[in-house]
C-alpha cells in the first residue's frame, strides 16, 4: 500500500519525477509519510507514526544499508576518527568519511590478495608467504582504526589465511569499534559477482558489480558466527540483492 | 669620434635588438619559441621520459615529471604533474598535484589533489581538495586541510596543520 502511495505520488504532476522521467540519474531521495496519509496528497509528517523510506527503486544499484547504518551509529561523534578502507578506492567513501572529518586509510585488500597469491586465490599459501602478505597489506598498529570496512572481500580470501587476516582485523581495531563485512547470500555458484561499494550517505550504499570470480570459500550463517567469534557483538542484515551484511562491534 | 663612441658605450645593449612588435611591423614573420608543455599541455618545465633526477628539486614554475625523479620535490606555489611514464619516489609538497604516473612517498598539497585512473599512488596525502578516478590504486591515508587549518597555517610560515591528528605514516 505504501509503495502505491509513493507510486502516485511520483506520477503525479508537480512531484518527484522518476530517473526516466527527467532522464538523469539522481541521488536517492527520502520521504517521510505517515501510514494513515491519504494517497495523492500533500505529506504531513505525524510524529507518532513517521516512517523512513528510501526511493531505492529510482536508482537499482542503490539501496539502504541498514549495516552501515548501524556502523555509523556506533561511532563517537564530534571525534577524529580513523576509517580503514578494504575495498578499490573509490570517491564516494573518501568524500564521505574525511567529508564527516576522519581520516580515510585505504587498502585494496584483493588487489594485495591477487598481487601476493596470483589471480583468483592460486595455490594455497605457505606459512612464510602468508606471514609477509600480512605484514604487508595489514601492517597498521595494534588498536589503530574506529571503523573498518571489509566489503565482499573476505570471500576470496584462501581459507587458510582466513584466520590470521580476522585475527589482524580485530588486533587493529580499537576497543568499541566497528567492521563492515558483506558476504554473498543467494544460491551456491560457481562464481560470486565482486562488488564495488560506495557510499552515498550513513545509510545508503551503491552497488555496482564489477567482476564474477569463483569464491575462495563460501559462508553460512553458522561459519559466519564463528568468524567473528572474536568480536563482542556481531548483527546479520539480508538485503535485496542477496547480499548479507555483517556488522561487528570489538 | 669620442662622443659617438661614449654614446655607443653608455647605450643600453638590449636596445640593438628589436622586439616582436617591431618587427612585425617591419612584415617580419617571427617564429616563437615552441611552448614546453606535456601530452596534455600543460605549460611548465619538463622532465623528459630518458631523464633520472636524484636528489632534492625546487621549484616555482609548473612541473611536469615524465621521467623518474628520487628524493624531494618541493613547489609550494607551483602545480606537479606526474604524467604516464613519470616515477617518483619522493616526499613532495606541492600547491596542486595531477597524478598519472607513480608515486612512492608522502604528499602534502595545499590545493587540488588530482589522481587519475591509470594512476598509482603508495604513500600518506594531506591535502585541501582531493579528486580519485575509479581504477586508480592508492595504499595509505587521506587527511584534508581544512579551511581553518589552512589559514592558520598561513600565518605559521606556509606550513598548514591538518584539522586533525598528525597523518601516520604506514610501512612503504
């Protein structure tokens, strides 16, 4: 009934036009309304009964991140922070975070992964490759980073270097802080789609595939509590795309 | 003879030569020198594809690196473009810093950071302003100037504070 709701309201003249109405794509839009609205009119917000939703559906590689929102909650306010970011650099996550005033640390973790084992995982890796992978790719000091943005990236990572790399993830991230993992939900495959995530605001992401690659180890929901075993609080989020965000608190 | 000869003297030498506007006046076709620009024309001195500089530079004219350069770069008031081929490890301040080429060592800009596609870039940047096209590869941490940091900075003889805690510097 909502979704009809907003549905009228879009096609109706003087309101919101739709990405192929004004042949451009635009940034997500919110609208407050309150259930017992009537259809067509004017929003008027009742408190009691607001409720949020975002237009997702103007833009398909967009959709509300409830982890990054949970992520972004958790952080200290009015503070410096230090953000580590997992994935391809992209815009959009720096002018985000040093635009909020943290510090933005980038490290393409699959870039690392390809460079130090060969493309898509090759053979498994020795205790002494292993070792200097993470010297290399993780070296930051114990306790350093407020947030932590891992992405879909785990995935790809040898099974047997999945524990030290979780091991260095909670070394380096402060008491209180946060990580933001994402794992492929749908049906088993023999690749997974990668994705670029980009950040729009605290609660909005876009996702644009890039690439298809068979995944190094697939996660269940049990496999997934036991890899942030190590993490004091830890909450699951099913999106849309079958996509499963992780969000755990140190 | 002696008059003629102490005007001869006390004349300015460059006074011999006539200028551009002169001589086209004249219907002499004057050919310029050719502009030192880069592949995307950008005026400025050059450092040529064959060339290799180690050691500290200074500069404050426009830069353009198309070689490879190892020690400091230094051009507050001046633009540094790493272009295609260009390499560079060095620690460098400049005023404005377009990146397509490579760079190993930290940056501060006290401008417009600009890190192109093919670019890739292993080191801390400080900066007012920052551009990232998608496909570049970039290892470290991002701090930007902010306003009143800058202007603060200003007053410190040119040296800007980041607003926030001093950029750490990762293993590279």
């Amino acid at each position: 009934l909502i979704s009809e709701r907003i549905r009228g309201w879009l096609s109706s003249p003087g309101t919101l036009k739709t990405k192929a109405q004004s042949g451009r794509v635009e940034e997500p839009r919110r609208t407050e309304i309150s259930p017992l609205m009537p259809g067509g009119s004017t929003p008027q917000p009742t408190p009691a009964y607001r409720t949020e939703i975002v237009l997702s559906d103007l833009e398909p590689a967009q959709h509300p991140s409830r982890g990054l929102d949970q992520l972004f909650q958790a952080l200290p306010a009015g503070e410096t922070l230090s953000v580590l970011d997992l994935g391809e650099i992209n815009q959009s996550n720096v002018g985000y975070i040093t635009g909020l005033g943290h510090r933005h640390t980038s490290e393409d973790l699959l870039a690392a992964l390809d460079e130090a084992f060969g493309p898509g995982g090759g053979a498994e890796p020795d205790a002494e490759r292993a070792h200097k992978f993470l010297n290399e790719a993780l070296d930051f000091p114990d306790g350093h980073f407020d947030a932590v943005f891992v992405w879909d990236v785990l995935q790809l990572v040898p099974p047997t270097l999945v524990p030290a790399i979780m091991d260095r993830l909670l070394a380096i991230t402060r008491p209180g802080g946060s990580l933001l993992a994402v794992f492929h939900g749908g049906p088993r495959r023999a690749t997974i789609p990668l994705h670029s995530f980009r950040i729009i605001d605290g609660r909005t992401l876009r996702v644009i595939q890039k690439d298809q690659r068979p995944p190094a180890q697939l996660f269940n929901n049990r496999s997934l509590e036991e890899l942030f075993s190590g993490w004091r609080a830890t909450k699951f989020f099913l999106t849309r795309d079958h996509l499963r965000e992780v969000v755990c608190r140190r | 003879m002696w008059n003629r000869r102490k005007e001869d003297e006390t004349a300015p030498k460059g006074a011999a030569f006539a200028t551009e506007a002169e001589l086209a006046k004249d219907g002499i076709p004057i050919t310029p020198l050719p502009a030192r620009t880069d592949s995307g024309g950008t005026r400025g001195a050059l450092i040529g594809k064959a060339v290799v500089v180690k050691g500290d530079i200074a500069s404050r004219e426009d830069l353009v690196v198309d070689g490879e350069v190892e020690g400091t770069i230094d051009m507050p008031d001046s633009r540094l473009t790493i272009g295609a081929t260009g390499r560079v490890k060095a620690s460098i301040k400049a005023r404005e810093l377009i990146v397509v080429g490579t760079i190993h060592g930290n940056v501060e800009v006290l401008d417009k950071t600009e890190i192109r596609k093919e670019a890739k870039l292993v080191g801390d940047i400080r900066t007012v302003r920052i551009t990232i096209e998608d496909g570049a590869y970039f290892k470290g941490s991002i701090d930007i100037i902010r306003g009143d940091a800058k202007a603060q900075g200003g007053k410190q003889g040119g040296q800007p504070q980041p607003a926030v805690a001093g950029a750490e510097t990762k293993g590279h």
